[in-house]
C-alpha cells in the first residue's frame, strides 16, 4: 500500500509524530511509549513485536538511540534514522518496490537534540530469502525445480538492478533483510526490509555506492546456491554475460571485496565459502573460451 505524503504530524510533550491516521491510534501510541520505556538505551538499533490489547493487527516497533556524542550534535540539524526510514520508504512504495508500511515515526528531542526515535511499521507476508531457501533447496526433499529456481534469482538480480538504475542504494542488503512473499503468476514478490539507512542518490550523478551491496548480498553462504547460481544472478544484474570485460572486470572486483569483506566480519572461511569464493579461475577460463 502506498500512502504517499498522507502523514499527519502530532506533538505530544517532547515527542513529534508523523503518523498515518488510517492505522495510528491512542492505544497503539500508549503502547509504544510503555515499550520504550521499558528500554535501556543501545548502541545498535532495538525491534520489536507489538500488539496492542485487544487489536487484530500486530506491528513492529524499532527504536533507535544516538550511539556517539558526534552522532548526537549531527542529528541537531538533520532527520532521524526513523524518520528517514518512513521517507524513503514512501519513496521506494512510489516506485513500486515492497517495503514494510511505515505507519508512524517519532522523535523525542529536548533542545533540538535527538534523544530518542522510533518506527513502527506493518508485518509483510513474506520470510527471508534465507529462510526461503533452507525451506524449499533441502537438498534431500527440494520443493523448487532447478529452473524455478534459476527464474527466481534472475527475477531478483533485475529487481535489484532497477532498484539501482532508479538511484536507490540498501544501507546493507544481506540475505535476512530481503524478504519472499507469496509467488504470483511464478513470479517471486521482493521485499527490501531496513530501510533506515537506504539512501538515493541523484541518477544524473555517476556513483558506485551499488556495489557495495552486490558484496553485502554476496557475502554469506546461501542454502542451495551455488558458484553458477551466483554467475547466473549476476548475468542478469548486467544483463550480459559474465565472458564480456564489463563483466568480468566487475566480478573479479567482487569476488575480492567479498573475500575481504568476509574475512573481516568472521576471521573465518569454512568449506562452503572457499567452493564458493572460485571465482577467479571459472572467470579466466569463461573468458578464455570466449
């Protein structure tokens, strides 16, 4: 559901609100207050399930707290990460992506400085692409053909590359924040969850912030996906193949910064990631053959 500019904004003490008035209510409101609270302020951002008494409709609620003195003077004069989240959220809505329904964000501010933020936002019928993967790629009992599956990645490396082409880039676009609704017409439905740190960027301005999010989606070990499941995917992201310079330059770049990037966050590289990160000897033999 795209609600466009329809936010109404409230003031409550030291709270500012921008909220959606179809769903936002006095009892949710008490709600989310009662829940923060209940809080300790964090360094990382806090979610959480919220039902109000005797409500048909759950939400979630995602609490964010300044995590530096230099973060806190910067919020001064700039949006909170909640706020910024329900903006380019309607954005992303506009252009036709699935993203969560952001119903309500708050900020609570004493001297214009950022004390406290909030979103609250609807479920989405869907479960992660991880999640997706581990239920339908068992290998003992696969309930998606090798072909369904092939369409489906395709599908998402296009969905991906318009999100791109429109300016769009994920602040971290891992497998757990792109989630799979229910299929229609055998096309898989995308949805791009955290989006408080997705940013656009002007499309006349050259920029190469999008790769980082190829290493991002690149990065873990996926079930079921192997070395020509992610050549596949990223043939369609280009939309040619991996064999031209374009291509192979971008995936041996790739290929190193995931290998960083994964060393890095886990120090570690098990068996599954080696088979995977063999990207350089399958690329200097693809374009050899060409």
């Amino acid at each position: 559901m795209v609600i466009g500019n329809s936010y109404s904004t409230l003031r409550d003490g030291p709270w500012t609100l921008w909220v959606c008035s179809e769903y936002w209510s006095g009892p949710l409101w008490d709600a989310v207050r009662e829940r923060i609270a209940q809080q300790t302020a964090a360094k990382h951002p806090q979610t959480e399930l919220l039902e109000t008494g005797g409500a048909a409709q759950s939400f979630y609620l995602k609490t964010f707290y300044p995590s530096t003195t230099g973060g806190m003077l910067k919020d001064r004069f700039r949006l909170s990460k909640a706020r910024r989240a329900q903006r380019v959220g309607v954005e992303l809505a506009a252009a036709g992506f699935n993203v969560p329904l952001a119903i309500a964000a708050g900020e609570r501010r004493t001297r214009r400085l950022l004390e406290c933020a909030f979103l609250v936002t609807v479920p989405v019928a869907g479960v992660s692409l991880i999640q997706t993967l581990q239920q339908n790629l068992r290998r003992s009992k696969p309930t998606v053909s090798r072909a369904d599956k092939w369409t489906g990645l395709e599908q998402l490396a296009r969905e991906i590359r318009r999100f791109h082409d429109l300016g769009f880039v994920h602040g971290d676009l891992v497998a757990t924040n792109v989630f799979i609704g229910p299929a229609e017409d055998r096309r898989w439905q995308f949805y791009f969850m955290d989006n408080d740190r997705t940013r656009r960027y002007p499309q006349s301005l050259p920029q190469s912030q999008w790769k980082r999010n190829l290493v991002q989606l690149n990065r873990m070990p996926l079930p079921g996906i192997s070395l020509q499941d992610r050549m596949r995917f990223l043939r369609a992201y280009l939309d040619t193949e991996l064999s031209s310079k374009q291509g192979a330059a971008l995936a041996r770049w790739l290929e190193e910064k995931t290998r960083q990037r994964r060393w890095e966050c886990d120090r570690v590289m098990d068996e599954s990631f080696r088979s995977l990160m063999r990207w350089k000897n399958s690329l200097d033999q693809e374009v050899k053959r060409a």
